[in-house]
C-alpha cells in the first residue's frame, strides 16, 4: 500500500481540496460534516447492539428456550428498524456535502477560466486537454471521491475500534490475527496494483484524446460536408490507444480479483477455527462462535478498507492531477504580468522614489493630457528608457 500512497499527488490534493473549507460556505460544509459523524457514531453503536443480540440469539437457539428465542428476534428487529433510517439519512448528507462542494469547486474553476483571459492563455498553451470536462466532470468525480473516501476511511477506523474490543473480550488471539491477516492482505495487494494510477491517468487522457479527434471530425464534417482520411485514422488511432489501456486496466483488475477473492472468502472460516476448541471444551456458548464471526468480518472490512478502494484510490490520484494542473494553469501569471513585475524591479533599481530628482513635475511635461497616466508602469518602463 505503499506504493499507492507515495504515488498520491498529496500537495495539489491540499491545493484543490483545502480553499473549500476555509471559504465563507465552510459553515454548510462543517455542519453537514458534524451530522455525518453523529450518524455514524450511532451506526457503529447499533452495530455493536446487533452482533451482540446476534450471538445471544444464536445461543438460545442452541438451548432451545422459547423465551430467550422471541425476546431476540424482536430485539433484532427493532435494531434493524433503528439501522435503516439512521444508514438513509448517513449516505444521503454524504451525498449533498459532495455536491455542496462541487458547486463550490466548479464555480471558482469557471471564474478563474474566464478571467483576465487565463482561458485563452490555457488553451493556446496546448499542455492542458479538455478544460471543460476538469471543470465539470473531473470536479463531480473530485468531490464525490473525496467525501466517500475520507468518510469511509473514518467510518472504517470507528468500527476497528469499536470490534476490536468485541474480538478481545472474546479471544485476544483473534485480534491479533485479524491486524496480521489484514496487513497481509494490504501488502500483497499493492504489489499486484501498483501501476494502476499509471494506466487510470493514460486512461483519462487517452479517453479524452478521443473525444477531442471525434470533435474534430465532426467540425470538419459540418464545415466540409466530409471529412478528411488523416481525421478520421488519427480518430481510429485515438480508439485503438483507449481499446489497448484498457485491456492493460482488465489484466490488473483480473490479477487483483484472483487474489482478493480467495483471501476474503476465508475470512469467516478462521474465527470458527480460533475459538472451536473454547465451545467444544463449554467455556464459550454458541452464540459467541456467531459473535466473533461478525466481529472478525467487521474488522477485517475496516482494516482492509484501502483493498476495496484501490482501484476507485488510482483513478482518483489521475483525477487530482487533472484538476491540480488545471488550476495550477489558471493561476501561472501571464506573460504581460511578468513582465510588469520585471519593469517594478528595473524601475526600483534604478531609480529612488524618495530623491528629490524624480519629480512629477517633469512627466506632467511630457504627459500633460495624461496625467492618469502616472502610476501606470507602462509610463515608468517608458520614461526610464528614454
């Protein structure tokens, strides 16, 4: 896991991430996000209430007591009504906190694009393809990753904690193998995905090269009333290049998909077989052996969260980079700027402000119908030439 996390672009992260939460809409984003872990804490709980009602449930089963029985099961029930709202509502503020910043992110991505020309400049510089879609859909994409993501990262170091507990009332032997399972896992599976960020963002451009030489084709088409060969094989060529990456994407997910199987189909088999000996020996009831299942499983999906994300965690570094460099485009001062700044320096270097010898009096000479033309630089850089 390594591997994914140095290849993260983690400072144009910060860049694109950050001013959202630190704007003047920072109040929506921090309530919403308030709420979000209020209802989590209260998913987690309910969780824990679950596998414990689910263990005594099994129990009473296996003792065949009628009380015990329906007392459960209607404790069960009553959990799961508990679950289903508190999970809507979880996922449905995830959800518009996404879209709350995307609104944000693509507002300010559009102001910039169409100020003081730093457009025209992005699209005459040829180094950054399809603006548009950075500004609408790669931002979507952002946003949506971004709060699933952190969430789920979070969520998923709640319940370690709060199952961790469960497993070590059980069998402290348990908790140590499931973080050792789980490393394990971890390990193996960044090694097999390693050049997945690679290929997500060969697969963005070349899907985006596509699209570009279709465009082209078509403008040509509408215009020509046909189109050139060298268009449309520069179109199949276009094809041919996003065909091939993903069939590259397909052998990785393949390799990931062989071993994530296997590994993760084993995991409610090894509880049964760390605590089979304490239910055969009548130190632990059934219901516990039900108990340490779940909890085994809930820790084992926490602590391993990054598995399932790997693929969502690639695509999402190539999407970072596509909106970072983007921005990182419209903010680069334009060449008129620099040279402004480079005449202040000139001027103060060869001139003293505070000297008696420059006087305003002698560019009111020179200048008498343009007298606001005084604090421009144009005039300083002109005036110090002469």
């Amino acid at each position: 896991m390594n591997n994914i996390l140095t290849a993260m672009p983690w400072k144009r992260l910060a860049k694109i991430g950050k001013p959202f939460w630190v704007s003047d809409k920072s109040s929506v984003g921090f309530t919403n996000l308030g709420i979000i872990l209020t209802l989590m804490a209260a998913k987690a709980g309910v969780a824990v209430c679950i596998n414990i009602t689910s263990g005594h449930f099994m129990t009473a089963m296996e003792q065949k007591s009628w009380f015990d029985f329906g007392l459960y099961l209607l404790l069960s029930i009553l959990a799961i009504l508990i679950t289903v709202p508190v999970e809507t509502y979880y996922n449905l503020l995830r959800t518009r906190l996404a879209l709350y910043w995307r609104d944000w992110l693509s507002r300010s991505l559009i102001y910039k694009y169409f100020a003081e020309g730093a457009g025209l400049r992005v699209e005459k510089s040829h180094e950054i393809d399809n603006p548009e879609q950075r500004m609408t859909q790669d931002v979507d994409s952002f946003c949506g990753s971004s709060i699933r993501l952190a969430i789920s990262i979070l969520d998923a170091f709640v319940t370690v904690c709060t199952f961790m507990i469960v497993l070590w009332k059980i069998s402290p032997s348990l908790s140590f193998i499931v973080i050792v399972y789980s490393t394990l896992g971890l390990v193996i599976v960044s090694q097999i995905g390693k050049t997945l960020i690679s290929i997500s963002d060969r697969q963005m451009k070349t899907e985006a090269d596509l699209r570009a030489k279709l465009a082209s084709a078509r403008d040509e088409l509408v215009s020509n009333a046909t189109s050139s060969a060298t268009t449309v094989a520069e179109a199949e060529l276009a094809l041919t290049a996003v065909i091939s990456n993903l069939l590259d994407m397909t052998i990785v997910h393949k390799n990931l998909q062989l071993f994530t199987g296997v590994f993760n189909h084993l995991v409610p088999l090894i509880p049964p077989l760390i605590v089979a000996h304490l239910y055969f020996n009548d130190h632990i009831p059934f219901g516990t052996i039900t108990q340490a299942v779940m909890a085994f499983t809930s820790v084992f999906q926490g602590a391993t969260i990054l598995i399932g994300q790997f693929a969502d965690l690639s695509h999402y570094a190539a999407i970072i980079n596509r909106i970072g460099s983007l921005t990182e485009a419209l903010e680069a001062p334009s060449e008129e700027t620099r040279l402004t700044l480079t005449n202040y320096f000139q001027l103060d270097m060869f001139y003293d402000f505070e000297s008696s010898n420059l006087e305003r009096n002698d560019f009111d000479k020179d200048h008498e119908e343009e007298n606001d033309d005084f604090f421009n630089p144009t005039t300083f850089t002109r005036k110090q030439k002469c």
